[in-house]
C-alpha cells in the first residue's frame, strides 16, 4: 500500500505545485478558467496568494514527502485528507446554499470527496500495518 501512497503524493505534488504556478504567474487566466471575477488590484493580489501561494505550499509539501525527507508519508496522508475534506465540505456548502450547480462546481466536488476517500483510506491502512 506504501506504494499506492506514493503514486497518490506525486500526483498531489505535481498537482499542487503545476496550479500553483498557474494561478501565480497566470493569475487573471486562471481565474477567468474558474469563473471568478478579480476586479481590483486588491482582488488579484488576493487570489495570487491564496491559490498560488497555498498551492505552491501545499504542492512543495508534497514533494519533499514522497523525496522521503523529514516529511513521513502519513503526515502527507492527513494533509491530503484534511485539503481534500476542507475544500468539498466547503464546496458542498456552498453548493447547497448559493446553488452555483455549474458542471465544474459538480465535479471539483466529486473529485475533491473522492480524494479525501483515498486519503481516509490511506491513513486507515497505514495505521493498520503499524500494528
């Protein structure tokens, strides 16, 4: 399963970390993609930071992980679950109180639960074969 782990951290890696640059050197692109109206100087700031500068953290994170530095792979597996889990909680409220039911807002919602499945799980077995 420690394999599994470890194709799961490379894809959050490079994930995080292709986005993260995305949204930090493309800023207004990314956010038209995303449907999201910057507006003011304030408003692009805000969203270089938030999702470049959080993705690239998070993406970095991730590397340094699965290169087995300092980072065990579980703590990546609770980071994982927790993003994963913070974003659709979030997204499905958002959903059910604004009713943004665009295609895209479905399917991060999807994606984001399905991925905090596979983190729980992760975190599940790792904690199996440590007994």
């Amino acid at each position: 399963m420690e394999t599994l782990a470890l194709v799961f951290h490379w894809f959050n890696a490079v994930v995080y970390l292709a986005m993260g640059i995305y949204c930090t050197g493309w800023t207004a692109k990314a956010a038209a993609k995303l449907g999201i109206s910057l507006g003011t100087p304030h408003g692009t700031t805000d969203f270089r930071a938030t999702y470049g500068g959080m993705l690239l953290a998070a993406g970095f994170f991730f590397f340094f992980a699965v290169l087995r530095g300092s980072i065990p792979l579980e703590s990546a597996s609770w980071l994982s679950l927790l993003l994963y889990l913070g974003l659709g909680v979030t997204r499905l409220y958002g959903v059910l109180t604004e009713k943004p039911t665009t295609r895209l807002m479905i399917t991060f919602l999807i994606i984001e639960l399905t991925l905090a499945v596979l983190s729980g799980w992760l975190l599940i077995d790792s904690a199996q074969a440590d007994v």
